[in-house]
C-alpha cells in the first residue's frame, strides 16, 4: 500500500468533528496528559474537553478511544519534534490530513493516535531486522 492512497482530503478539526463524544486523551506541552470527553469541536481552532477550550494544533498528541481498527495502513515509525522514546518507531499509519497525521493506537483497547503536522519531524519506514 501506499501512503498516497491514506489521504483524507480532511482537516484535524474535521477529523475530531467526527470523534465528537468519545473519551479522548491529550498530550498537551505543559499539562500533560489530560483525559475527558471530546464534548464539542468547534469550526475553528478549538475543542472542548472537561469544560476547557483547547487549541488541537497546539497539543503534542490526541488519542481518542473506543475507535474500529482501521481496515487499511502502513506500518511506520514517526519522530516526533518532543520526547517520545521511540513510542512510534514501528506503529500502523491509517490516515494523512491536510494538517495531521492519524496513527493505529497500540494495546488492547482500539484507539487512534492523531498528530498535527507540527508535532512531527519525520516518518519512515521500519527496517525489519532479523534475529540471528
């Protein structure tokens, strides 16, 4: 597959639109981890969670919860422009937005993972490499 074919045409305002009313956990810069329902997303530059407005594209991350697996991806490792530990160095690409990235979450509870571009300094492709 080819990531070409993951375009979505959409905004990340857009795509969180669509996310309205699921639990949703944000990476903010300087807060940290904030978890709460995705309770409205407004036309432009904010949305709202717990009774706060915050600006998407601002944010490190926003991982939304209770999402289908994606029936289509590529897998791939992202450098983010913060500290993550190589938490993404091999994770499934399943959509590209005009301004973010949307990544299949790992673990046991389905969840999509979305960057704003902003937040990402590269995405390769893994090497597999083999255990001699």
């Amino acid at each position: 597959m080819n990531w070409h074919q993951l375009h979505t045409g959409k905004t990340l305002q857009q795509r969180l639109a669509e996310f309205q009313g699921h639990l949703a956990e944000l990476n903010a810069p300087l807060s940290g981890l904030e978890p709460g329902i995705i309770r409205k997303v407004y036309p432009r530059n904010f949305i709202k969670v717990n009774r706060q407005l915050f600006i998407p594209l601002s944010l490190f991350s926003i991982r939304v919860f209770d999402v289908p697996r994606a029936r289509r991806g590529i897998r791939v490792g992202i450098r983010t422009v913060f500290p993550s530990r190589n938490a993404f160095n091999n994770i499934r690409l399943v959509g590209v937005g005009l301004d973010y990235i949307e990544l299949q979450g790992k673990g046991k509870f389905s969840s999509r993972i979305l960057f704003p571009l902003t937040q990402v300094e590269s995405i390769y492709r893994p090497t597999n490499k083999k255990k001699k």
